[in-house]
C-alpha cells in the first residue's frame, strides 16, 4: 500500500481585483532524470560524514539552517524529499507547501535523524552556498540514492500554489526603520511583528517584516494555494494589508497587495513520483 501526502487549504474566496493580478503558469514538464547541484568544481556535492538512524517520533520535526559545517534534521521520508527534489526555499521547514510526493512506502512515517558534517575541503564552498541551499541539496540527493536507494520521476502539476512577484510598476513599500521600538502583536519567523490593528482586526498590519512573512500570512488565509515569495526583496518593511470584502458577501472575504506594487501569479506544484525507496541502511 502506498500513500500520497497532499496539503489541502480552505476555500476563502477572493476579490475581482486580486483575480485580475492572476495568470496561468505553464505546467512541469515530466522528467525522468532530475540533475543534482553541483558545487563550485561541477562535482555532485556530499557530506564527508553522515548519520541517518531512526528515532521515536518527536514533536520537534524539522530541518536547521546548516550551520559554518554540520546539518542535522529530525524527519520523515517526504521532507527530505522535497527539500532535496523540490523547488528550492530560503527557509527550511518541516513542511511541504511547494512539493507533492506520491507513492510514498508504508514506513514513511518514520522519523530519522539526521547528522551531517562537510570535508574541510569543501567547506569555503559550503559556507558560501545562497539562501537556496544548492549544496545542501546536492548532499541530500547524494544520501537518498546511496542510503535509501531512491528513484523517482517529476510529473506534470495540477495542483495550485501562488507567487508572490512585484506589479509592473514597481513596488510601494516603506523600508522599516531598523531603530525603531516594534509595537506589540504577533512575532514572525524573521523577527518582525505583525502588529495588532485598530483599523480592523482583520487587516494585516506589519511591522519590520520581510516579503517572505507576507507569503507565510497569506498561505495561512488564501483560498486553494500556498503562497511562495518571489519577489527578491530581501529587505524588511512596514506595510499595510487590507482585507477585502468580496461581492455578493457570500464567499468570505480576501487580502489585497496590489496597494503594495505586488500582485498573485498563479503557478502550479511539482508532483515527485516515487518509483523504488529501500529503508536506509545501517550507517
């Protein structure tokens, strides 16, 4: 029996405006042989030494940041793959928004920890990989197929995410004031606040945020999608966004960026189709 991890979103509607912003990305195409990173010499990254063993579930799970030569995660089967297979992310999460794994083994429940070190060698490269961690993901490639003995094939997606881009005319945002005392509200990942409203409790107001705590908000609200950052932004703002009612008052409401000089582009997630994984083998 074989099991497929989908994420599904509520339905939460959204305004003409924003619909207008949406545009139909072309679907993935199929591949039967998906290329690993390389590091600086064209050569497939790999840890010098790795451990994988399996551990009682925790309610921990999730990835590290790599730090100046190790990596260490606690995780199941899909997470691995999705970060090592799956479009690349600035941040690491325990989660799989932008990837759907299918046929995945009875067993993918599991939990494996993780412990990573890189070669002195290797290390100026390593310390230097982007926020995409192509190195890191090059290692994880190179352990799946040696310790797990994976195989797989991407298929076409038809599955909805969202992109979060700047409009044609630019972005509208106020650079935060990196002095500047942070009011009270809600901590985001990156250290801002999404600030409490008087305007509307259901307004979005932040404070010292970035673009990628915009995407986090709306996935958590957006109607069939989660919602990736692509805008390249990387610095922090204070901005403003408004919720929307919807015509007719039916379908609940929306959120709108386009006072901010962004817009949604509608995109589709990969699907990665496991064809043969084995239990990793004892380290």
């Amino acid at each position: 029996m074989v099991r497929t991890r989908r994420i599904v979103f509520p339905f939460i509607a959204m305004s003409l405006a924003e619909a207008a912003f949406l545009s139909l990305s072309p679907p993935a195409q199929s591949s039967q042989g998906i290329p690993a990173p390389k590091d600086g010499r064209g050569v497939e990254f790999k840890f010098e030494v790795l451990s994988i063993r399996p551990i009682q579930r925790v309610s921990d799970i999730g990835m590290t940041d790599p730090t100046p030569n190790v990596f260490s995660a606690k995780v199941q089967l899909y997470q691995v793959v999705c970060l090592a297979y799956g479009p690349p992310y600035p941040v690491l999460r325990r989660d799989c928004l932008f990837t759907e794994v299918s046929n995945l083994p009875k067993w993918s429940g599991d939990v494996y920890a993780f412990d990573a070190r890189v070669s002195p060698a290797d290390l100026k490269a390593w310390q230097s990989q982007g926020k995409n961690h192509d190195l890191l993901r090059s290692a994880l490639r190179a352990a799946l197929k040696e310790r797990f003995k994976l195989a797989l094939h991407e298929e076409p997606a038809q599955q909805t995410m969202f992109e979060l881009v700047i409009a044609k005319r630019g972005p509208r945002l106020k650079p935060a004031d990196p002095d500047a005392i942070l009011p009270q509200g809600v901590r985001l990942e990156s250290g801002g606040v999404r600030a409490l409203t008087p305007r509307s409790p259901y307004d979005m107001d932040f404070r010292g945020a970035t673009m990628q705590d915009l995407a986090y908000a709306l996935t958590g609200i957006f109607f069939d999608g989660p919602v990736r950052d692509r805008t390249g932004l990387t610095g922090r703002y204070d901005f403003y966004v408004p919720r929307v009612e919807t015509p007719g008052g039916d379908r609940g409401y929306a959120y709108s960026v386009a006072n901010l000089g962004l817009q949604l582009k509608r995109a589709t997630r990969p699907i990665l189709v496991i064809d043969h994984v084995e239990k990793p083998t004892p380290n």
